[in-house]
C-alpha cells in the first residue's frame, strides 16, 4: 500500500520512492530533525564521542547573538549530520579523560569541581571516549552536583541490592535462567495463563516455559508505588496518576516489569494517562541507565593495580528508547508527558521545537468527530524525527541520533533515514541498542503505512556495521551474542486489535521476560446506531488468505451485484444512492474497473472517491450522487479515515468488507442513513445494510457484532444474519 499523508488542499499521494536526508526539509526551515550545517571542527561523531562541546553550549541557545552550528538555518543538514558525523579532532582537553585512564595517579587529591561559565565553540575531544566518559561530562558540564543528587549517587551504589525490574532484567541476569528462557522463545514455547478479568475487559499472559514450568520472572509490582522508581520520578508520579484502577495497576505492572504489552484498550479518556505511564517508564529506565554507568566509573577509578574488572553496562550506541507516532501533535502529547515528568531546569531548542511541531494555523470543522479531532487537530505531518538527549537538570531537542536518548519519529520520517534495501550507504546502526520501543495510535499508523512500521521493527537490534568509538569492554554480552531482541520491550498502543498487530505480537515480540495482551469486551456497534435499520451480514466460505480475495470479488459479483444493478436501474434521478465501501485500496480499484469495463454493468452510472481522488473530483463525485445522476458511489476506509465525508444521498450501504474501525460502521450506518429516515418521502424498505464478512474476519466482527455475538455467526449454520 502506498503511503499517503493529508494536505491543505485535499489528499495527496506521496511516492514511494525513497529520498536521501539531505534532501529531506521537513516544512520549511524547521522541519524534521533538521538544522544548519555545522562546521566540520564542531560535529562529533556518535554516542561514544564526547559531546562536551555541545552540552557546554547548551546555556548558549538562549543567547540569540551567537552564531553557533547547530541553530535554526535555511540550509538542511546533510545525512551523515543528522546520524552524527566520524569526523573528530584534536585538541588539549584530556584532564577528565586522564582522571578515567586507570593508570593515572590517585594518591593526588581529587579537584574540586567548579561550575564552568564560559565556553568557546572551538572546544572539542581528543580521541572516541565511550559513554561512560560522556555521562560524566554530561555532569560535569553542569557545574557543581545539589544534594539531591548528592543522595542520588548515593542510591545508585546499592543498585545491586535493590534488585528492582531494571537490574533484574538488564543487569544482574542469570546466566543459566537466561538461556532456558531464550530457548523456549526461539522454541515458540509459551506458558499461557489468563489473569484478572472483569465485564469490560480481559488479559492474557505468556511466559517462557522450560521443563514443562513457566520461568517466574519474581516480580512483584502491582502498581507504580512499588515499582521502585527513582525519588524525583516518584514524586511526580503521586502528582500525574490518580485513581488508578485494576486495569491500570496491572498495566503498570506490565510495563515495569519490562514484559512486552500489546494494549488494545486505548481511548481518548486515558490516553494522557497511557502517556505518562509511558514517560515515567522511560525516564526510570534512561536515569538507572546513566546511573549505573556512572558508579561503575567509580569504581574503575577507584581499583587498585592488577585488579581486573569486568563492568558490562551499555550497548553499542547510546539511543535506548524509540517512540513511533502518526502525527508531530501526537509527539507534543509524547513530549509534553515526558516533560511533565522530567521537569528540567533547561531545555535546548525549546523554541524551534515548538514552532516545527506546536504551532499550526488550520482548524478543523466542529462538526468532525472528537477522534478525529485528537489525531488531525494541530500539526498534522507525518514527516518528522526528533531526537532528545537527557542529562540531569537539561533536556536538548533535536540533537544528533547517535547522541540521543530518546528518539520520536513517524514511520515514513524515520524510513527516509533508514534508505531502502540493498542501499550501500544506509544506517540504522543508532537503532543497535534500543531496549524499548513503543508504538502510540497504532491504529493511526495502520491508515499510512504499515509496511514503514515492519520494515523499522525488522532492523532493530542488528549487529552495527561500525564501531562508532564504542568500548566493548563495557558492552553487555547478550548484545555482543545477538540476543537483544529477546531484551527489548516493546508496547503497543490502540484502540482496537487487527491482524497486523497480532503478526507483531507473535513474530516480534521475543521478550523473554514475557509478554501480555489486553482486550476489551466489545459490545459491538450496531448496539450503539441512532437508527433502527435492517442490517444483513452475509458469510462466504474462506479460510485461505491468499485466495479471500478472489472468492470476496466472486461472492459480490455473482450474489450482490445483480441485486443492486436491479435496484440502481430503478432509482435513476431519485436519489435513491448505494454506497459501496471498500476497505483496501487494491478491492476499490478491483470492483471500480469491473463495473467500467463488465457488460453487465455497462447501464450504471457510478462515481469514485478514495484517499488518492483530488479534491475536485471528490466534489463532483458527491454532487453528481446527491443529485441522482451517479447512482453507485465507491468509498474507501482511508478516504473516510482523513476525511471524514459527510456524504449525502444514501438510502443503502453495501460493506464489500468491514471496516477495520468500528467508529467507521457507526458512523456510516447512523450518521449517513439517518438523514434519509427522516425523509417522508423515503420508502423505508428501500433502507438498509449488507456486511460481507468471511472467518478471517473475526476481530473486525467482533467489533461490529459484539463479543458475545461474533461466534455464531462465525459457526452457525446458513450464511445470512439479519438484524435489526
């Protein structure tokens, strides 16, 4: 399926054909991950390079009389600045690096640290520190450590004692019990058990299971308060989340415990509070990350000579955290819960940030959904990538992917980056030691295009193809074995499941702390129509999917098509209209040319609107059905998905398949159909639905029909349902 963004002026169809970066500018000079060019002595190369220069400026972004690299330009950045140049230079700035090299001398007396005020942009780093070198930096920049970081320090000399989900998961692994997990993953071998249920909702859990046994993963959190969160973190969670019920609780539960989540109970009432759980996740994991990086530095600096110590504490590159989303207004929700929980005293770039992704002049109608509204109201590009980078008091927007802690992007921006296969120069090494990835709206993601969402999955935690000045001294051995997979937790968010989730939830999600599906009980959205109408589902036999097409194309055109031919053929200038909605794009055009080009329907006059229709035949399309003259109109699910049509001159809908959105077939049976009710001149027996539906339909059923109706139909006998 091609990708396809919306637009001021109505849909428009984006080319699959991959760009570079650097012809990549985002909207205007703001946007994307893109800023000026910068000078070849400031760029630094990747995580593992020290980034002093950079922090050290970081007071500089307020001053707007310094011209530094790295501001606001016309000119884009290039490909290798995006990512994070090779390029390193030489200069006299080794006092830090020298206190780190075992061999220097401590009997001296430790100096003091002062708060640096000045800086000049010519400051760079002699040779590729690793990042443990650049965590301390990061400190140290920062001038003098408070109190409370003071106590923090002291709390992360007793982080083996705690034992908390991190360390459990991560870093102080058995060797022997993480074996017998990852062979039971590669073996397929789940112990599934369903947990707490209630009439709104269900779960189900599956673990790795060795010697006929489920591998217990000793966790024992039940809600945030026991997931041992850092103390700043703590605090602001008390603040965010307020009655929380079971199901939160045990979400929580989920997440903290690094299991994999697939949750399909999004909704826009807990959509903010499904962010900040998300946000006080990720920050917990990057500051015990950091954390533990910098007391094993001490310890180093502190061994005596001979001793031998083998610390194992990082990956091959310093991103541990991607976020996808649809929009850049869903990456300032992220970002907002992020900092609503982080709280820094400084945030670089704030401005350019806000002016790429927050500010936006359109409006949408009032008379949109309120989904609608949530998704499309703002910034509504689908081109973007942003990284972030946390220290202890700052947060900087936009850096370099390999200095990043965190990075947000669109499937389609962040593909652009990637290059396609067989593509000599891509990268995706910055994406070799990312420990979660989370997927917001998914649901959203599945409208642009799914494949971008695949093909990112599929080059996560592969072998880098360089170094990238990194000290594999310090990396964790299961990623230098190539097992990071079955670490990384991964969470999906939606508001409903479909297949292609589901082909995550098996196929890429190997997490071997486990992983846990939530699902609603649907009551299903004929119950919830404005209008008593008769709705017939019609089942044909199929249980191939490579052959459901055909036999669906077979079924309409033999069984349906007739009837509605006859009917069309009486209601020429009535308006009288059928609406035929088609899911996928490849059936819209499959049907469109049969009723161009068959004799049989050589007679019907019919219209088109899908995704990639310009607005000003979309226009005509609905003039010409309103006024009789096109008695059949083709629709699309993506059309109505960035449009939302309010389309007029229906008196019968004909689902080719169901949709996957179940707001969708509400919309369209109520909303659409309840204006010709009302119509006195309306032969209420002209009115009515017909769904076609096979086997491999069952979670779009379930959705329409209901939880407690979708199996009989499924098995019942016959292959007609009426309700009304």
């Amino acid at each position: 399926m091609a990708p396809f963004r919306r637009g001021k002026n109505g849909p428009r169809n984006r080319s699959t054909v991959l760009k570079p970066a650097s012809a990549i500018g985002g909207q205007g000079r703001r946007g994307g991950l893109l800023a000026s060019k910068s000078a070849s002595s400031n760029v630094f190369q990747t995580s593992r390079v020290q980034e002093s220069a950079e922090d050290l400026i970081d007071s500089l972004d307020s001053n707007p009389s310094t011209d530094f690299p790295g501001s606001d330009s016309d000119e884009p950045l290039s490909h290798d600045e995006i990512l994070g140049s090779d390029e390193v230079h030489e200069h006299p700035y080794n006092l830090l690096l020298q206190t780190l090299n075992p061999t220097f001398p401590h009997n001296e007396p430790r100096r003091k640290r002062r708060k640096i005020s000045s800086v000049t942009p010519t400051v760079s780093i002699q040779g590729p520190p690793s990042e443990c070198q650049q965590a301390v930096e990061d400190i140290e920049d920062e001038g003098e450590l408070s109190e409370e970081d003071s106590a923090d320090d002291s709390d992360i000399a007793n982080l083996q004692q705690e034992r908390d989900s991190f360390s459990r998961h991560f870093a102080d692994t058995d060797d022997d019990q993480t074996l017998l997990r990852i062979q039971a993953v590669q073996r397929n071998d789940w112990t599934v058990e369903k947990t707490s249920a209630s009439s709104a909702w269900f779960s189900t859990l599956r673990r790795p299971t060795a010697c006929g046994e489920a591998l217990d993963d000793e966790a024992h959190i039940s809600g945030y308060q026991h997931s041992k969160l850092k103390p700043k973190l703590e605090r602001f969670a008390k603040e965010l989340l307020h009655n929380t019920d079971d199901l939160t609780n045990q979400l929580t539960a989920s997440i903290f415990n690094y299991r994999d989540v697939l949750y399909s109970a999004r909704t826009l009432d807990n959509a903010n509070a499904l962010r900040t759980l998300t946000g006080l996740h990720i920050l917990n994991h990057i500051t015990q990350t950091r954390d533990r990086v910098l007391k094993n530095n001490v310890k180093l600096s502190r061994r005596s000579d001979g001793e031998d110590l083998e610390l194992r504490d990082q990956g091959f590159t310093r991103p541990k955290v991607l976020i996808l989303l649809p929009t850049r207004q869903s990456c300032v929700k992220m970002v907002a819960a992020l900092m609503d929980a982080d709280r820094p005293e400084q945030q670089g770039n704030i401005k350019r940030f806000e002016q790429s992704y927050a500010n936006v002049d359109d409006e949408l109608s009032p008379n949109k959904p309120e989904d609608f509204k949530d998704l499309f109201g703002g910034n509504d590009d689908d081109m973007f990538r942003l990284g972030l980078k946390f220290s202890r008091r700052t947060v900087k927007f936009f850096s370099q992917f390999y200095n990043s802690d965190i990075v947000l992007a669109s499937p389609l921006g962040l593909r652009t980056v990637l290059g396609g296969d067989g593509n000599k120069k891509a990268d995706y090494d910055f994406l070799s030691s990312i420990e979660i990835v989370v997927l917001d709206q998914s649901e959203a993601l599945l409208m642009q295009n799914w494949e971008h969402v695949e093909y990112i999955l599929e080059h996560l935690n592969l072998q880098p193809k360089e170094a990238h000045g990194c000290d594999f001294s310090r990396v964790r051995s299961w990623y230098l074995e190539g097992q990071a997979k079955y670490f990384r937790q991964t969470i999906l968010f939606s508001s409903f499941n479909f297949p292609a989730l589901n082909k995550l939830y098996t196929q890429s999600m190997l997490n071997i702390a486990g992983k846990i599906k939530f699902a609603r009980v649907h009551k299903g959205a004929i119950v919830d129509l404005a209008t008593s109408v008769k709705q017939t589902f019609s089942r044909f036999g199929s249980t191939d999917p490579t052959s459901e097409p055909d036999e669906r194309f077979k079924y309409f055109s033999t069984a349906v098509l007739p009837s509605l031919i006859k009917k069309s053929s009486r209601s020429v200038g009535s308006q009288q209209g059928i609406l035929i909605f088609a899911p996928l794009y490849a059936d819209f055009v499959r049907v469109r040319n049969h009723l161009a080009a068959s004799s049989s329907t050589q007679h019907v006059s019919f219209g088109s609107v899908s995704e990639y229709t310009p607005v000003k035949e979309v226009a005509r399309a609905r003039s010409h059905f309103l006024s009789g003259r096109h008695s059949m109109l083709l629709y699309t699910e993506r059309a109505h998905h960035f449009r939302r049509y309010r389309l007029k001159g229906i008196s019968k809908v004909v689902f080719y398949g169901l949709p996957e959105n179940p707001l969708f077939y509400r919309e369209i049976v109520s909303g659409l159909l309840d204006s010709r009710f009302r119509d006195p001149k309306t032969n209420q027996r002209d009115i009515g639905v017909r769904c076609l539906f096979s086997k491999l339909d069952m979670l779009k059923l379930e959705r329409i029909v209901g939880t407690q109706r979708y199996l009989s139909l499924l098995s019942d006998q016959g292959d007609t349902f009426d309700f009304v």
